[in-house]
C-alpha cells in the first residue's frame, strides 16, 4: 500500500507545529514531514517536539542541508532521537540550496562532492563504525557514537538534477523529490537511482518519496497558479477536491513513487484542516 504522508510547512510559526502535529497522530496520518529551510525552522529541534508530542506518527526532516551541520553533529542528534522515538525519525539530508549556503559563508565548490561524502560518513557513524575519513569536505580521526542507534535508520537524500539523483542511488537508502517534479519526473528519477545503485553494486531496498503540491477549496486553481516556479515541470502539483488530489498521488505512485507527501501552497491558512484532509479524505481513495 501506498504511504502516505503531509508537510507542516515553515512558513507556518512554529507555535502552529503542536496542533498541526497532535491532528496528524488524531486523524490516523501515517507521516508528518517537516523542512529546515533557511532561515526558517529548525528540523530538529521540530522534529524532537513532535516525537515527544505523538505516540505513533513518523516524522520526516526534508531536508538539513549538510554545509551547515557537521556530520558527527547530525549523527549524535540522529542517533539521540532515534534511540529516544525507535523507528520513528525520517531522516533526510541535501546539499543546501547555494545561495542560502553563501549567505551564511558555507558555499562550497563541489555541493555533490560533500553531499557523497557526508552520507556515506553519516551512514556508518549511525551503523555504530568507528570512521576515520580525509575527503576534500568530511574529515574525521576515529570517530565513533557512544549510543548509535539500536539499528541503523535509513537514511534519505533530496536532489534534482541527475548527477544528484543518481548519487542518491549510489550513497543514500531513500531518495526524496520535492514538487517541482511530476510523474515523468519521478520515472527518470527512479531510472537514474537505479543506475546509481548498480554502479555502487547495491542490492537492499531503496525508497523514493515524491511530493505533491496540492491545493483544496475555493480558488484552488488561482491559488496553484501562483505558487507555481518556472522550475516546476508542465505535471506538477493539482488543484481539486480528494477524488483529482487521490488520482494525482495515484499517478506518482505507478511511475515509481513508494511514498508520497502531500504539501500545502505556502499560503494554506488552517494546517490542521489541510492535514485532516489528507488523512480523512484523499487517504482512503489512495
């Protein structure tokens, strides 16, 4: 079956997150993603909130951009809030959006260098390996967790273009597409993991997660329209009721989608009812 899961967006203020959360554990949502975009709210200090608040839901960061946090840094927060929620933090990391990287002086040259670096280092420390690394960003001299998690979490990437998606194949155990992409999007998506993955002779279980821009209620089409980017292809995001919402994540799903998000416009002003909406109305068409 297909998972299925909203977005609390961080334009909302954080104060929001609470009642956004506990009608996302009421409603029977599976999960509760949230962003770390700069300079907005923080993904894991979000994410901690909601674990506590919650008995069930997952929570997924989408994503920490990784110039601004130091590996072992991400592991030991990781690994703390894996060994205090089991199974329940989604994690997900990306190379950052470049000029929010060079606002805050942590540009690199080679985004998709240090992103392949950082997983790989990131997924060993939350194996509970002892790593010594020297690459060109992640350096680290008998690194180890004192309490990695029980089992090592899969761990996600976001990307766009294909050199990034194909290193999510090859260096990550999910990969996460934002809503610029549509269902032709996600099907070249999942042919360049899987070009990625042959190329590292990987053989375990990968998980793409698509997103899906969806706006509900009146002047849905008008209110789809403006939060559309040129960077969005022709198919992405839906304007419409559960049944057209339902028959879009339908559509992520059959090009290769194994979970599918489902994000409000920026401009959603009542959270709570869109998550409801997702859980109550489209969850049982899907």
């Amino acid at each position: 079956m297909t998972v299925l899961g909203a977005v609390f967006r961080p334009q909302n203020p954080p104060e929001r997150l609470r009642a956004a959360a506990r009608t996302a554990e009421a409603a029977g949502l599976e999960q509760l993603w949230l962003w770390e975009d700069c300079f907005l709210e923080s993904g894991i200090a979000s994410a901690a909130a909601v674990l506590a608040w919650t008995e069930r839901l997952r929570v997924g960061i989408g994503l920490l951009p990784v110039p601004l946090r130091n590996v072992a840094l991400t592991a030991m927060e990781a690994a703390t809030l894996d060994r205090l929620f089991p199974e329940r933090l989604l994690l997900g990391v990306g190379h950052g959006v470049q000029d929010w990287m060079g606002q805050v002086g942590a540009r690199v040259d080679s985004p998709v260098t240090l992103l392949g670096e950082y997983l790989d280092a990131l997924r060993a420390l939350l194996a509970g390996k002892r790593v010594t690394t020297s690459g060109r960003y992640v350096r680290l001299d008998e690194v180890a967790l004192d309490w990695p998690p029980l089992a090592p979490p899969r761990i996600y990437a976001g990307a766009r273009g294909p050199r990034s998606i194909r290193l999510c194949g090859s260096h990550a155990d999910g990969t996460l597409l934002d809503s610029i992409t549509d269902a032709d999007g996600v099907r070249a998506a999942r042919a360049l993991i899987d070009e990625g993955r042959a190329a590292a002779g990987r053989t375990d279980e990968h998980v793409l997660v698509a997103s899906l821009l969806a706006v509900t209620g009146p002047g849905a089409e008008a209110r789809l329209a403006a939060e559309r980017t040129p960077n969005h292809a022709p198919g992405a995001g839906i304007a419409g009721d559960a049944h057209a919402v339902a028959a879009a994540v339908q559509r992520l799903v059959e090009a290769g989608a194994d979970t599918v998000i489902i994000q409000p416009a920026a401009d959603e002003p009542d959270p709570e009812a869109f998550i409801r909406f997702v859980a109550e109305d489209v969850r049982p068409l899907v």
